[in-house]
C-alpha cells in the first residue's frame, strides 16, 4: 500500500512540473513574487506612464482645470497681455511686458518702491490668471495684479476681496507678504507630490513637486506599484490590492469619494504634507467645519470655501450622492447641460414644471435680471434648478462659485439672521419681504426648521438652544458636519457635559474633535475621559487632545498615560513646525514652548509672528502675559498700550490692559479700562470679578456687590464666583 501512495505522489509532483515547464519562465517568476509585488515603496512616474492605457482619461483631464493649475510661464501658457500694457487704479501701478522672450513686471516691490519682477510660473486659466515671482529663501509670491480671462483686462485682487482694508507693503495681505505665498497658500492643490520643505530656523523654504500641475497621480496616488501590476497576466493582478494604488477610487462609498477630494477641495487647516498611505483625510488635515465667520449662520457660503465643507451640509450627500454623479472627474465638466443633470434622479414631471418652478420658460417675454453678483439672468433662467437651489457669488472678484449645499430659497431666515436667499441673490433690487410674500403664497406659511436657526440661538445665548442643539447632535438624519458645529454650540451648562462624552469616540471624525474640543478639563474624571485619545489611531484627534493637555503639569498625567502623552507632544511639535511659516502657526508654536516653559524661544516666536501679521492681536496679548510671567510688567503693559489703541472696542484686549495696569498698581487707569471691557464681553464673567476686587479696595461694596452678582450672571454655573460673593457678605458682614 505504502509503494502505491509513494507511486501515486511522484506522478502528481512530476505533473506539476510538467505543467509549469509549459508555462513561460517570466510567468513562472511572476507567479512566485506576485505576493511580493507590493514590496517596494511606490513610486511617482509621471502622467506618461498612465497614457497608454488610459487614452480616454488623459484626453478628458488635457485643457482642464487641473491640467492648467500651473504650469511655468512660457507663449502658450501666460494668457494676459505683456505687450507693454499699463495698469493703475490710483494706488498701485504697473507695466506689463517681455524681454528676451520673458515675461516682466514694473510694479511696487516689499518696500512699496517700483521694481521690476519676473514672472516665473503662471496659475490657473480662466476665469482668471495669476502670476508667481520668485523670491530668495525659497519663495513664490502671487502677484496682485490679475489677468481677467473673462474680460480680457488686468484688474488687482485687492479691489474685489479687500475693500475694506488698506493693503500697505506692512500688511501681512501685501502680495509679497506670507497671506500671497504659494509654497504655503497654494502649492499642495496645484502641483502634484508636492512637499512644502519650510525651514524654521532659517525661515526659507526647499518646496518640491513630482509634476507641476495636478496630474493622475494627485488623485490616485503614486503609481510605479500600478504600473507592475499592469505588467502582470490577468490571473496574477487579483492578488494586488486596489491594483497597486495606494488611493482608492472606485468601488467606495460617497463618503470616501468626497473625503477623497477633500485635501484640495475644502477650507482646512495642515498636519502634515499629503500623505496617500494615509489611512482617511484627518490624518494629514482638518477641514474646517461650515460657522461663521467664514460661512453664513445657516451654512451658507461666504468666504472662500472650496466646496466640501458645503456638499457635506447637503441632501445630496446624505443620499449617497458623489462628486461623479454631477462631473466628469477627469474634465471637470458636468456630465449633462441644464436640468437633465438633475434630472438623472428627480422627476421631470414634478420638478421640470411651472408648477415647481414658478418662473417664466426660455422663450417667453419678460425682462432679465441682474444678480447682487453682476451676473445677467436671462427670462427662462429662473427655470434652472440650480439657480434656485445652487445660487453662488464671486470669488477673487470674477469668479462665480456656486454654493453645494442644495438648499431651498428662505427669504423668512434672510429677514431673521441676514443671510442669502436665491431669490433676492437674483432679484437683488427687491426686498426679502417681497421674495417671502412670494413664497407664502406658493408653499404657505409654515416653513421647516433649518439648523441655523438653533446655532443663532446659542450666539444670541438664547434659553432654549441648548435643547436644539441636543436635538440635532443626537440625530443622524442631519448631516455629520451639522452635528459637529451643533456639538461646538452647546454651553457650558453641566446637563451638555454628558452629551459632550458620549461624542468623544463618535465613528465620525468631525463630531470627535468637536467634542474634545469642548470637552471641559475641570477634574480628574474628566481628564481620565481625555487620555485615551493620546491613543487614538486618527492623528486630528491625537492634535486636539495633547492640544488640549499641553499645559498641563506633568505631574497630572498618570503613569499609564505618560508615554502616549509625552509621544504625542512630540507628534504636537511636529505639526506645529511644519505650519510654523504661517504667523498664527508661529504663535501656537510660541505657545507651545510658553506651556513647556521655554520663555526665550516663545518670545522670539512671539515676535516674528507680530512682525509678519500685525493685526494678529491674540499673539500681542500671549507676548505680553509672558513679559508678565518673567517679571517684565512694564514690557507687558506698553504691548497692550499698543493693542488698546489699535484695537479700542475689543473687549480681551481692553481686559487684559485693565489686568496689566493693576499688576503695576495703576488701580484707577485699571478700573476704568476694565469696565468698558465689562459692556464688551457678555459672557465673560471674570472680567466682572477682578472689578469687584477693585471696588472692594476702594472700599465701594455696594459696587461690589454688584460686579460679583454680574459675573455669575454672566456664568451661572462657575462655582468659584459664588464662593467668591459668600466670602464677601461674610467679610462686610452684610445680608444677603
């Protein structure tokens, strides 16, 4: 039995070698490494790599707008005229022009003189292009002076998004200022592998990149591992994951889809450069979440705001509608014209009708508009869904952007809160009343809760927003995002403190940093609910939570926690160098070093941060509590001087002068700078506090008593200002 099993063994071995002599020796080889194949560390190729075999895709992404987010500045390429043109509105002038086949500026330079400049790089096509100069140290300065494609005119930037504002060469907005600087503004969405390289100590930066502009391997990842799977036989590509693409693209859910173009697409602050290993977007940003001041109460656009932020707000992403479904990711172009792109999931016979529509078709008679936005509606435009339900307005003085909420038109919130309607964004000559006696009379009066109608209620510290708020965290038929900023909202009031909690592991990453970041820090039993998040596997919430402790003395920290905490410092510090070329990034880096008691560097931070952005009022105030902190009163006191006179109705700012002058026993000056900073700060009980000490020295109780009952007015639930009005009638003896 034994020799038949060994016979019947032998056969079989000799069949397999038989059948793999019939195969191909480089197949043989592919077969025994195909599980290897992603070994090596991928890869950036290049577009050509890719065009081969993705014809159709690279056809569609040539001539588009991220084909021409950059490119260097040559005929084809530099579409404003530098045919010795002129430019000046009064404040700045320029002159446009080549020389040995060049292209050359004459304009005001970093100290406000004339100067010629050489335009590198141009940025962007249409509806308008910028121009970058180069500059030592590193950097890339985007001019102000801006080609209208649209027009075919010069205009400068200023003139549209800063009206308000007088940008002189000290003004951290001046084009060859850090508010202009590409390699920190600009670089990671317009160039592909893009790696900032800032150096602090030298304040220069070695910005690199792979491509220039935004190529396939922006989006898909790097693609040298795709390329050998592309190599491999049909049977041998099953086994490599996502076809050696670190980025996944297809075959996920709308979720993923949309984070996927997030890193460009969104308002967001940086963790680090763009990482396409990295496991979800809140490993290497945090977009920011859709509240004032940068969107209207509502969630409705406002300032520069890139789309995320919006379409994550919306209906249509909460029924799994992705950015796909509406473009040509490839183009950029939507897949249909007018409303047949709508109509690909909403009927026709219910939305495509005056019935829904109210408004005159095409063809009819009537009168165009002309929007708030200087857009001119033609009769038949009010027909199109999305001038109803995607109204937009410009963006760098010529670009019209539509807002990717989806929202109906709500004249009644516009009369409430002053935010957008379509209607009167349209018919910018009428009155929101007279857009919603329109409304009334085709949908009757009772119009649906809109969540900004309880994030109003907690800015106005109205008694019921709480119990809004709750209602919307606690549902998840309201978008995440929403639920995120209803978190932010709630007050301080103990009965939040459980629904704060129970949000500090939420599987959305928006509601988690929401509520670490409002989670109080008052007791040990709080910090015990804070520390596990040093563990998380998501780097934002590691940043908000050590953020968050920093300060802490390292006695507070437990044994168990002191490796993660100390970890996460150092991953902090990492951050907060790699966004230090920014001046708040240079402010939270001084603060970081102020918590770990490193005085001298927290000045010099301080300090360069004021001297890139002198309106940067918070970095003033934290320089002159650390003059305060090193025994430097007077320094402290002349820097919030300072700040007082520039900033003479900011209530921190007229708090903490108050708090300095009464540090150099200037209690009369003291006294009357914190009062007017009692009218200013409505919830800030302790400004309230620090009078009532005043007064109790100037043996004044009946003042006393007064600011004492203001400040637990004004936080009701601070236990210490109760305490504080106890002692008081104990001391002067006096009744309740």
């Amino acid at each position: 039995m034994q020799t038949g099993k060994s016979h019947i063994a032998l056969i079989k071995r000799l069949m397999i070698w038989f059948i793999l002599a019939a195969i191909p020796l480089g197949v043989i080889k592919s077969l025994f490494t195909v599980k290897n194949a992603q070994i090596s560390e991928p890869e950036y190729v290049g577009k050509e790599a890719c065009v081969s075999c993705h014809q159709k895709e690279y056809e569609d992404w040539r001539g588009s707008d991220h084909d021409l987010a950059m490119d260097f500045a040559t005929d084809p390429t530099v579409l404003g005229n530098f045919n010795d043109a002129e430019f000046s509105n009064g404040k700045v002038n320029a002159k446009f022009y080549k020389k040995n086949g060049k292209y050359f500026v004459y304009t005001q330079g970093a100290d406000g003189k004339p100067s010629e400049f050489q335009i590198k790089y141009v940025f962007g096509h249409y509806p308008l292009q910028q121009y970058l100069v180069e500059f030592p140290d590193g950097r890339l300065q985007t001019l102000a002076l801006t080609w209208n494609s649209k027009d075919g005119v010069w205009y400068y930037m200023p003139d549209s998004i800063y009206k308000d504002e007088k940008i002189t060469p000290d003004n951290w907005l001046y084009w060859t200022n850090q508010a202009q600087n590409w390699n920190s503004m600009c670089a990671d969405c317009h160039s592909t592998n893009v790696k900032k390289n800032y150096d602090l100590a030298s304040d220069s930066y070695h910005t690199t990149w792979s491509e220039i502009d935004v190529s396939c391997e922006a989006c898909h990842g790097p693609g040298s591992e795709h390329i050998k799977w592309a190599k491999l036989p049909d049977y041998a590509r099953k086994k490599i994951k996502n076809a050696g693409l670190l980025i996944k693209t297809s075959g996920i859910d709308n979720n993923q889809y949309v984070d996927n173009c997030a890193r460009c697409h969104s308002r967001r602050s940086s963790l680090s450069d763009f990482n396409p290993s990295a496991n979800g977007i809140y490993q290497h940003i945090i977009p920011a979440l859709p509240t004032e001041p940068d969107w209207y109460i509502d969630g409705q656009i406002k300032s520069e705001d890139y789309v995320f932020a919006s379409f994550k707000q919306s209906r249509m992403f909460m029924n799994d509608v992705k950015c796909n479904d509406c473009h040509n990711v490839h183009s950029g172009k939507l897949l249909y014209e007018g409303n047949a792109l709508c109509l690909q999931c909403h009927k026709a016979e219910d939305y495509d009708t005056p019935r829904h529509t109210f408004h005159k078709g095409f063809g009819e008679k009537g009168k165009p508009v002309i929007s708030e936005s200087g857009i001119k509606f033609e009769v038949g435009s009010g027909t199109l869904c999305i001038n109803c339900h995607m109204h937009g307005r410009n963006y760098m003085g010529v670009d019209y952007r539509r807002d990717h909420s989806f929202r109906i038109p709500r004249p009644d919130l516009t009369i409430k809160f002053g935010t957008p309607n379509a209607c009167n964004q349209c018919h910018a000559d009428k009155s929101p009343q007279w857009a919603q006696s329109y409304i009334e009379k085709w949908y009757g009066k009772s119009r649906p809760f809109q969540y900004g109608e309880a994030f109003a209620a907690a800015v106005e510290n109205k008694p019921f927003a709480d119990s809004l708020l709750k209602r919307i965290v606690i549902n998840d038929l309201y978008p995440p995002l929403v639920r995120a900023i209803a978190i932010g909202y709630l007050s301080d009031a103990d009965s939040n403190k459980t629904t704060i909690e129970e949000n500090l592991n939420a599987l959305e990453p928006a509601m988690r940093l929401s509520a670490i970041e409002r989670m109080p820090l008052s007791s040990r039993d709080d910090l015990s609910k804070l520390l596990p998040l040093l563990n998380s596997e998501t780097k934002a919430a590691r940043f908000r939570t050590i953020s968050k402790l920093e300060s802490l003395a390292p006695e507070l920290i437990p044994n168990e926690y002191q490796k993660s905490f100390n970890k996460a410092l150092k991953e902090e510090l990492e951050i907060l160098k790699y966004n230090a070329d920014f001046p708040v990034g240079k402010f939270n880096l001084a603060n970081y070093y102020y918590n770990r008691k490193r005085y001298d560097k927290a000045e010099k931070l301080y300090l360069a941060a004021i001297k890139e952005d002198d309106k940067l009022v918070v970095a003033k105030i934290n320089l002159a509590f650390l003059y305060s902190k090193i025994g430097k009163s007077e320094k402290a006191e002349k820097v919030l001087a300072e700040v007082v006179k520039e900033n003479p109705n900011d209530g921190n700012a007229l708090y903490n002068y108050g708090l300095a002058l009464s540090e150099n026993g200037k209690y009369d000056e003291s006294l009357k700078y914190l009062l007017r900073a009692s009218k200013l700060l409505k919830t800030n009980g302790r400004v309230d506090y620090n009078i009532a000490a005043l007064y109790e020295y100037f043996r004044k109780p009946a003042l006393a008593e007064k600011y004492l009952k203001q400040a637990i007015k004004k936080e009701p639930d601070n236990p210490e200002f109760k305490s504080r009005l106890e002692e008081f009638y104990r001391r002067n003896k006096v009744r309740k």
